[in-house]
C-alpha cells in the first residue's frame, strides 16, 4: 500500500463501511417488503450519502496528482462507481430506486477497497485539450448512468421471474409496480444514451486517430453498444419491447459497452502494462 493510501485509510476505510451498511439497510427493507416512505427512505440512504462524501474526498485526492490527472484503471473504476452510487442516492431522494442500492452501493465499495490497494496509475499532462477533458468525463458519465441501467434490467428480470411463478415473494412486494419499473429503465437508458452518442460525438472531433490501434477496439464496442442501446430505444417505440426481451437488449449492450471501455483498459494497463 502507497503513502497516499496510508493517508486516506480511515475516510476510504468509512467510505467503505458506510457503503456497506447502506447496501444492508435496504437489503433488509427489501426483504420485509414493505415499502419505504419517504421520511424512512431518507433514513436508509443516509450512510450511503455520508459515503459518498468520504469517497469524493479520496478521490479528490487520487484522481488530482502534482504529476497530473491520473486515469489508471483503478482510479477510473472507483470514479465510475462513486458517480454511480451519487447519481443513484440522488435520483432515489425524489423516485423510488433506493432498492437498486443493495447492489450499486457494495460494488462501490468493492471499487474504493481495489483503488486503496493499487499502485497501479495512469498520469494525463496538465496541458490535456479542453476538448479531450470534455470527452473523458462525458464517457465516464455515460457509463456510469448505464451502469444503473443495467443494475436496474436485472433487479427486473427476478421482479418479473417472481410474478411469472406467481411467486410474489416479500422481495417483490417492496419494489415499485413492474410497468413503474421498466418505465425508469427505459428513461435512465434514454437519457444514458443521449450521453453516449454526446461521448462517441466528441471522441471522433477531438481524438487524433480515433481508429489507432490502442484505441479501435474501445471505438468499435462502444459503436456496437450504442447501436444495441439505439435499437432498443427504438424496438421500445416501435414494437412496445418490455420485460425479457428489453433486459437481454440492456445487458447485451452493456457488457459491449463495459469490454469497451474497461475490458480494454485492463488489458492495456494491467496485462501489458503501457
């Protein structure tokens, strides 16, 4: 373990319980099957808001080196999931999306304990173009918001697994009403979508070589992902596509979209070590 995570143990170390603690919390709510009300889900997310500051402040520390930005696979992968799990909090203060917490917030988690742990680093120029900024941060945005997405498809498919065996466990019960449900799916996934073309978009104007041979097969997943998300949208509109048939079209593109982005980051970093 490094010097700087020597420094930032104890607040990754609460991040990380917090995180924890949270994920459990709506575990159990989701397993009583009685549905929060809103001063109760307030309550529950609590930890997972104090987390979520303790992990920003980690980040702020690793993300922004003297050296420069560091973009290692692991600083990326915790900023992912720390964008995540904020946009979830946020978004389950006004909606009820807390129940997809019991997975987003351990993952979380799961990605400050391997950053806390790495000394693996990945330092960008100070001198970055503006342009190439803004393309990085749209891409982690987009991956983050369809990371949700995807969380949300699976939480999904037990929902209406439960209801097709006539089988409306306590799990079930607790959750928003299946059509609520796949509503919410389809609008994170617009709205995750509209990022992505935006990220795709300003990858082609600022890249210098965005088909370069370190970089075309993140460019050729994340096209097929776009396309998968796109037929989805518009088999949505089109053909009324829900349950089943929508959470394989999520998943699908997601796991083209998460190859994209980490699996070719992992391989480069971590494996060939460039």
């Amino acid at each position: 373990m490094n010097s700087l995570a020597l420094n930032l143990l104890l607040p990754a170390l609460a991040a990380i319980l917090m995180y924890l603690l949270a994920g459990a919390l709506l575990w159990r709510r989701l397993v009583s099957g009685v549905p929060a009300a809103p001063t109760t889900r307030l309550r529950l997310l609590s930890p997972g808001l104090i987390a979520v500051l303790l992990h920003g402040v980690l980040l702020w520390q690793v993300l922004f080196t003297p050296a420069g930005v560091d973009v290692g696979f692991y600083t990326i992968f915790t900023l992912v999931g720390w964008l995540a799990a904020l946009l979830l909090l946020l978004s389950a203060l006004s909606r009820p999306v807390e129940s997809l917490g019991i997975v987003v917030l351990p993952l979380t988690a799961v990605t400050v304990l391997l950053r806390l742990l790495s000394d693996e680093h990945n330092i960008l120029a100070r001198d970055l173009a503006a342009g190439l900024e803004f393309h990085i941060l749209v891409s982690i945005l987009a991956y983050s918001l369809l990371s949700i997405a995807v969380v949300q498809a699976i939480l999904l498919y037990f929902q209406d697994a439960h209801l097709h065996n006539k089988q409306p466990g306590g799990i079930v019960r607790a959750l928003p009403p299946l059509e609520t449900m796949e509503t919410m799916l389809f609008q994170m996934i617009g709205l995750g979508f509209i990022v992505l073309s935006i990220s795709l978009l300003s990858g082609g104007l600022y890249l210098e070589d965005i088909l370069a041979q370190h970089l075309v097969h993140k460019t050729v997943l994340s096209i097929i992902a776009w396309i998968l998300f796109g037929i989805l949208l518009w088999g949505r509109v089109q053909f009324g596509w829900r349950g089943r048939v929508a959470i394989r079209w999520t998943i699908a593109a997601f796991i083209a979209l998460m190859l994209a982005y980490f699996g070719s980051k992992f391989v480069i970093e971590l494996v060939l070590h460039r």
